[in-house]
C-alpha cells in the first residue's frame, strides 16, 4: 500500500468523472480534490461544486470532450439511479442511460490523442447471481439471468449490468494506451444525506430496522474509506485491468447486518420486514424490493491478490465509524 500513497502524493492528476454529482461520485470528487488533483465533474445540471463542474447531456459530443482530451484519468459513473420502479419508462432510461453514456465517452477517447491512460467505467456486484451459498468472485463468480423463480426485476438489472460492462469493453479506445477497468461494486457507504446509508440509518432510528425479508439474503458493502482507496490502488497498479469486485471481504446476512447495524445506533429493537410488508413498501417509496431482497455475496478476490489492506474489512467497525460521523454534526451541514 506505500506505494500507492507515495503515488498519489507525488503526481497532480486530472481526473473527470462523468456522472460524478450523485452519491459515488461527491465521496470520489471530494477525495481527489482534497488530494490536490484537479477534478472535473461532467452533469447534466452543471452546478457550484468545490470542483471543476463541466456541461453534457451524455448522449452527443461538446465542448466537454475538451475536459478528457486533457485528462489522464476518467472514471465513468452516469446512469439514472436505479432507485425506482422498473417500470417499461424507467427501465428504458436506466437501460440507455448507461450504455449510451458509455459508449460516447469510448467514441470520444478512441479520438484522442494522447487518450487518458486510465478508464474506470462503474458497473455493479448485482450482475453476479442471487448468492447465499458462496461467495462471488471474480475468476469463480457465476454471473446471474434466467434464475429458476427470480422475479423480472432481478434479471432486468443483471441484463442491465451485462450490457453495461459489453458496452464498455467492446468499445474500440486505444488499448492498451488506455487501460480499462469495470468496477463491480458494492454497496458503497458514507454518512451524507440521501445516501444509502442514510437511508437504512433512518429506518434503524425510526425503529424499523429489523431484518428485510427473511434476513438471509447477503448484503455486499464497502465503506467509503477503502472505497476510494480501492480507485486509488486501481490507479497506482498498472497491471491491473478488466474487472474488479470493489466489496468488503465480508459480506454478511442480511439480519445481522441490520443487528449490528441497531448495535453501532444504541437501539435494541427493530421492527423485522417481511417480504409482504418489503413489497408494499417499496411500492409506496417507488422503489424495487430487489435492492434489499437479493442476495449480493460478492469477494473482492482481485483486491485481494493485489495485497489490498482493507481499513474497514468487518461491518461492526465500518458501521459504529459511519454512525459516529453521521451524529456528527459537521457531516450535515
Ligand atoms: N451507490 C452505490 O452503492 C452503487 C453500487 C453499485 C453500483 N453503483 C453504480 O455506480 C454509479 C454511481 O452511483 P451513485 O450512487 O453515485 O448514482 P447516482 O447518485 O444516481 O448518480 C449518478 C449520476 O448519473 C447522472 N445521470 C443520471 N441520469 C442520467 C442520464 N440519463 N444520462 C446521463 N447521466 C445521468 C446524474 O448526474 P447529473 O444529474 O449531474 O447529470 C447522477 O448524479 C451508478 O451508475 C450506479 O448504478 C452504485
């Protein structure tokens, strides 16, 4: 790990993150440009950020190709929030969105010369199979589809993540001058506002925070530390290319990810969800019951063959470290 940090300490980068307004992208803008790299941050709805903020629509070329012709990293995280109903409008945009955007950012740098020499594009742990019997790795992982009784929406977001990841790779950029990783995360966890995190905080505090479904399903999860960690690693180590599982090396059922969850609180109950209750909820949130429902038991095998020292490996710590910066005040202003 000395080695990525003298990296990361010694070199000024410029890296754009197309996508980099939501969630994955603030805790990424906010750790590189506290670095002292320059960030640039390609939206829809450019706004004032303590970053470089550029226009696209992620659909057609403009004057933010000028942004990657001079950048040395991008790190792809468009895509409409999959936190909605699937129905035929939303799962079109979620659909298109990704692939799409991704396929103009790979049109754009095959035009560039010099290209970045690093290409991140996110992608998801959810491609891998409904997993509570092992765990899905990368070399070993089966990925999911078809499954014998999985619900539509299961598979229409493995479809999703498959199509993402084909996009991504069958795009003609300038390998091996740009080097190309597809990062499957997981759960990825800060204390901001809005966040998912947050959001299963909020429903520990409102006494709801008991286990979802049968509590048996797996939950996959990184906490942000060693999220961007890992994306730093990614940078250092320019071996390292095609795909790479972003989770802690321990995913854990679902009741008692809650439990510990109610523990780092100071809570002892939480009202238990069954499926019933899940799906109506949901339904009432216009959302999909498949975000907590599925099974994600994903390994970081590659991180871990890399010599990764996760900070946050177990969730008792990662979870009583969120709660405490998120009773931080500072966090919420
Ligand atoms: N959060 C997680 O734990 C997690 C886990 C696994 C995978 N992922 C994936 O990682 C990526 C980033 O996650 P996130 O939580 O940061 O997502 P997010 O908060 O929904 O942010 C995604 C960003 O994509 C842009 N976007 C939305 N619709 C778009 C469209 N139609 N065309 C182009 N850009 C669009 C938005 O930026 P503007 O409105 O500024 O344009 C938005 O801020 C997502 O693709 C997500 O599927 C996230």
């Amino acid at each position: 790990m000395a080695e990525v940090h003298r990296f990361m300490k010694t070199s000024v980068m410029k890296i754009v993150i197309p996508g980099g307004s939501g969630q994955v992208g603030r805790i990424l803008a906010r750790h590189f440009h506290s670095q002292g790299h320059a960030v640039t941050v390609l939206s829809r709805n450019a706004r004032q950020a303590p970053w470089r903020v550029v226009a696209w629509d992620g659909v057609t070329p403009g004057a933010w190709i000028d942004e990657l012709g001079t950048s040395d990293i991008c790190i792809n995280l468009a895509g409409q929030s999959v936190d909605c109903r699937y129905n035929s409008t939303n799962r079109r945009a979620i659909y298109e969105s990704r692939i799409q955007s991704t396929r103009l950012i790979g049109q754009v740098l095959a035009s560039l010369n010099p290209a970045p020499s690093l290409w991140i594009n996110a992608s998801t742990a959810t491609i891998y199979r409904h997993a509570l019997d092992r765990s899905m790795d990368e070399a070993n992982g089966e990925l999911g589809g078809n499954e014998p009784g999985a619900p539509d929406t299961w598979n229409f977001s493995i479809d999703v993540a498959k199509g993402w990841e084909e996009a991504f790779f069958s795009t003609p950029t300038p390998t091996p001058l740009t080097r190309k990783i597809a990062i499957r995360s997981a759960l990825t966890l800060s204390p901001d506002p809005g966040g998912v995190f947050d959001v299963l905080l909020g429903l520990v505090r409102r006494g709801l925070g008991g286990r979802q479904g049968s509590g048996s399903q797996f939950v996959s999860w990184i906490h942000e530390a060693d999220f961007v960690r890992t994306i730093d690693l990614l940078i250092a180590r320019e071996e390292l290319c095609g795909i790479v599982n972003v989770a802690s090396p321990n995913p854990l059922p679902n009741r008692d990810f809650m439990r510990v969850l109610r523990e780092a609180w100071g809570i002892g109950f939480g009202l238990p969800s069954p499926k019933w209750m899940i799906e109506i909820g949901t339904y009432l949130m216009q959302t999909e019951s498949e975000l907590v429902l599925k099974s994600r038991r994903v390994a970081p095998g590659r991180l871990i063959d890399a010599g990764f020292e996760f900070l946050f490996p177990g969730w008792p710590a990662a979870a009583q470290d969120l709660v405490t910066r998120w009773r931080n005040k500072s966090v919420h202003e």
